[in-house]
C-alpha cells in the first residue's frame, strides 16, 4: 500500500493505541540512534505521552538531548543571557546614537525655520538661538564649500 492511498486516523480503541504508540515509539528512537551513528551528528529526541506516562522519553539521555538542545540555541544558558544582554547593550547604544543624530536634523531644521521667520520680520531670535543658526550656516558653507 502506498503512503498516499495509506488513510491515517486517530485509534479509538486505548490498549490498540497505546501498543501503537509503543511500538512507533520504540522505531523512532531506533531510527535516531541510527541516525546518529551512521551520519556522525549529534541527534536528541524527547517523546512527551501526556496522560499514560509523566516522564517524557529521551534519546540518548537527559544529559544528551539537553547538550544537543543547547548547540541549537548557541550555548549554555549563561553564555546565551550574556550574548543576549551584549546585544542589547548594542542595540541601545545605537539607538542612543540615531535619537542624537535626530535631535540634532530637528534642531537644525527647527533653526532653518526660525532664520526665515527672522528674515521675515515674524520672529526674534533668542541667545540659544543665535549660537546655532550661527553653527546652521557654518555647516551650509562647508557643503557648499565641499
């Protein structure tokens, strides 16, 4: 019989499934054995029964699976929580970085307005104000410079 024309459906009967997943559960750890040992990777397996069992089965040992798991994610716990909190420190170090640069194009465009405003006669400029439209036209010239 082939896999397509094979119909899969849930066993009703409970010492049917039981032996059924059993059985299925014995092939499938064999095969990750097998897996393991004729390919040479690091395999793990956890199978979880819920109700009939409350230990989960694992292949090759608690030990095993969980130095397998641990490749996956990249390290140890610890390692992982330090890479995690450096690439955090990473991540606001350049978002501090962008928030600066912003605040500075708003400044500076902020600045922009207020010389218009000035040249109109709609606005007078405080000391503050003086030094960076001072610093705003020094940065013109050197674009226009350059």
């Amino acid at each position: 019989m082939s896999e397509e024309a094979m119909k899969h459906q849930y066993i009703t009967d409970d010492l049917k499934r039981k032996a059924s997943f059993k059985k299925r559960e014995a092939i499938i750890m064999k095969k990750i054995s097998e897996l393991s040992i004729l390919c040479g990777v690091e395999a793990g397996a956890i199978i979880y029964s819920g109700r009939s069992d409350p230990q989960p089965e694992v292949w090759p040992d608690h030990e095993g699976v969980q130095q397998v798991i641990e490749r996956c994610r990249g390290g140890p716990v610890s390692e992982r929580a330090l890479n995690k909190e450096a690439t955090i420190q990473k991540r606001i170090k350049k978002g501090k970085e962008l928030l600066m640069r912003r605040r500075k194009e708003n400044r500076t465009e902020e600045i922009s307005q207020l010389m218009i405003r000035c040249m109109l006669g709609k606005a007078t400029p405080s000391p503050a104000d003086w030094h960076d439209m001072k610093m705003v036209v020094e940065q013109t010239l050197k674009k226009i410079n350059s």
